[in-house]
C-alpha cells in the first residue's frame, strides 16, 4: 500500500480559530459551498438552496450520555471515569436499560490513585459504586453498581430501581470535546445535542447535524427532500490523532451501528441522490455497501455466530463489482430471511484518498482537525482537493471543529 504521509494533512489552526460556544442560532452558522473546484458561501439556513429536490438526507439519530464520572476518594484523590463503550451487555440499549449492574469499556484519569477496591459516588438518593476489573491498553474494563437510597423499605435498601442511563443522567457529565479546553456547562446539555438526537449512546456528538433546526428541516420537506435516519454510536476514538508518519499505520477505531430497513430500502431506491449529514452518516452509508458484499458472496449462516464487522481496509482489498443497488438489496434480503427489522453491525472502515465511494453524492460536515482521519475522509470525498476548502474557510472567518460552521461538499 503506497505510504499516506499525515503531514500532507496538516495545516495551522490558530486556537482563536475553534469555536468553544455555538451560535446563539443553529442555523446561522456560515455554509461553504465546494463543487468543481469552486468555493462559496452562505448562511446554513438556506442550505435548500444547494441540495436538489430529488435527494434522500440521511442523518445520525445518536444521543450523546453523560458519560463523564466524577468521584473522589477519601484522601480528597479526583478520580474521572470515562464509558467508552458497553461490554456487558454489550447492546447500548440492554446495557443503559440494566437496573442493578453492568460492565463498560472506560478510560480512568488519575488511575495511579485507584490502586485497588471500589469507587463511590452518592447523592441524596442514589449511591453507584464502580470496580475496576481488568486492563487493556489504556482502556479498563470496570463494574458498575448502584442502588435507590430513597425510601429504603425496612429490610434494606431498593436495589434496581433505576436504568444505568437514569443513573448516568444524574451523576454523569456531558463529555465535550478535550479542545474545547473548557468545562462543561450546562447549556452544553443542549446545545451539544442534535435537535433529532434520540437513541442515546455516544460519547461526542455528530456535530454536522448541530447546525439543523426545525424551521431548515421544515423547509426541506417542504422543497421534497426525502428524509431517513441511522444510528452510529460516536466513540472517543473519533478525537484520536494520527500518530504514525504513514496514516496507513493508523489503527482506526470500532463504532457500532444500526440501520433500520427502511432505511437502506430508502438508500437502495434513491442512489446517486444521497446527502449524508455527518462523517458518521458517512462512515455507516459507505460500511453498508460491503455488508451488502457479504451477504451477496456468502450463506447467511455464516453471519450467526459472530458480529458483521467492516475491516479498516477492506475497501481497498479485491474488486467491488456490485452495484449500490444490488448491495442494499442483498442486505435487505438478508433481514427479511432472519426476520429482522434493523441491521446492527460494527465498522471500522477508514476512508481515506483513493477510496471509491459507492453510496453517498453530497455531504455535510463540519472543519474538522489537522493530521486527523476526519481530514482524510474529506480529501478523499473532493478528490484531494480539501486545500481549496480549508484555505477559504481560514482566510473568510470560518469557525473550526464542533461548534463551528458548516461546508456542503459535491463529490461530482
């Protein structure tokens, strides 16, 4: 594979240039227009103006948890408990609906305090208590428990009263951005939300569906803008830089997705008219052209035992002669055949120069980081020439990363 130098990718973003609030109004942020090479600008609230009446939008539905945990030690020793993902169960939504213990993938700052034993954190009426288990890498694997302290009947204390999300929306804090270089607030409960955010899950907002409002989603229906939704569940690997000279070397990270059927019969009948809202609408759009490869080469009974899961370069290895069309259909043939309404897979798919799109024609998304996978998605997506886009948005007042502007790029 010819090597991939990340700092091809880089280019000075001066601090003053990220945005650390949002706009008082979502959808008067600034809108970049690329197609062929020309450059423009709008306000996002006439975003209409530049998807054609014929297109499927298709958004990320994730919510972000308040997934920062906060305790302290008797000696006064802070201690943060980051979920990352859930193990056991391993489904988000089995694992925030449990109601007395559950197991999470977790990052812990200022592990050289927590040597050994439990963690407590209380408030007047819930008490959750967490155990680190076991190490890989940098992540940990840690127990949680907790228990309703309020009316406790008079053998004891309620136990399981209460969901680990509920749980979570009570004691955890929304975790922002780290190049926010703040803390949270509690405007961020809000603002750091999607106005269509429902299935909860993720750990950093897909921040291009930020900027959307009813009155731009009214308008769009209202032009005949087909609308449908998917959910990938945004991990903190999303903030991990590349580190190694060749991106290539980058190992990229896991996410978790699940794409209703109506949505890929959605895809499967408007190709080549497809707006993905987002990198993560994006990654998944793109993940399910090989998931559809997958049940089209192989029996379905190989896909019993173990998780569906797109490989890193799996786009770049052999050919990929179906079409979009055949690929969608062969993933909705697969549902049907297991009586399932929602295809849940996994992807780590990395999308960089020189990959071959085959599901999505425009994308919206914020100015993203320097040396990061999300700038090699972007290249990849206008054909190399994401200097053009990110030159322009520097020398006109652009606001970077999540709470910035916006771009609507064409990948004709």
């Amino acid at each position: 594979m010819e090597i991939l130098r990340i700092d091809d990718f880089n280019y000075p973003l001066p601090d003053e240039r990220i945005a650390k609030y949002p706009l008082k109004e979502r959808d008067h942020s600034k809108l970049l227009v690329y197609r062929n090479g020309q450059v423009g600008e709008d306000r996002f609230y006439n975003i209409g103006d530049y998807i054609p009446d014929s297109s499927l939008l298709v958004y990320n539905n994730t919510r972000v948890i308040q997934a920062r945990l906060v305790f302290h030690k008797d000696s006064g020793a802070r201690i943060e408990v980051f979920c990352l993902e859930p193990l056991i169960p391993h489904d988000y939504a089995l694992s925030l609906g449990s109601t007395d213990c559950c197991i999470w993938k977790c990052m812990i700052g200022n592990l050289k305090k927590w040597k050994e034993g439990k963690l407590t954190l209380s408030t007047d009426n819930f008490e959750l208590s967490a155990e680190r288990l076991s190490t890989t890498g940098n992540t940990h694997e840690v127990r949680f428990t907790w228990r309703n302290l309020e009316n406790p009947p008079a053998g004891g204390n309620v136990e399981g009263a209460l969901s680990f999300a509920e749980i979570l929306d009570a004691m955890g804090e929304l975790p922002i951005p780290p190049y926010l270089n703040r803390a949270t607030e509690e405007s961020d409960k809000t603002t750091y939300q999607t106005i269509y955010s429902r299935i909860k899950g993720s750990v950093a907002a897909p921040t291009a569906g930020l900027h959307f409002t009813d009155a731009v989603l009214d308008d769009l229906r209202h032009r005949g803008v087909r609308m449908t939704e998917l959910t990938l569940h945004v991990g903190a690997g999303t903030f991990q830089p590349v580190k190694t000279e060749d991106a290539n070397l980058h190992t990229m990270h896991t996410e978790i997705i699940a794409v209703p059927r109506k949505a890929i019969a959605d895809i499967r009948d408007n190709v080549g008219h497809i707006v993905a809202v987002g990198t993560t609408s994006m990654r998944t759009l793109e993940s399910l052209y090989f998931i559809g490869e997958h049940f089209f080469n192989s029996p379905i009974h190989q896909f019993a035992d173990s998780p569906i899961h797109v490989a890193q370069f799996e786009p770049y290895e052999g050919e990929h002669t179906l079409t979009t069309q055949q690929s969608m259909q062969a993933i909705l043939d697969y549902l049907d055949a297991t009586h399932q309404d929602t295809l849940h897979a996994e992807t780590q798919i990395m999308i960089k120069p020189g990959y071959e799109f085959h599901v999505v024609n425009q994308l919206i998304t914020n100015f993203h980081q320097p040396k990061s996978t999300l700038l090699l998605l972007v290249s990849a997506f206008v054909k190399g020439d994401w200097h053009t886009i990110y030159d322009y948005a520097l020398s006109h007042d652009f606001r970077f990363l999540s709470y910035g502007d916006s771009s609507i790029l064409f990948h004709d």
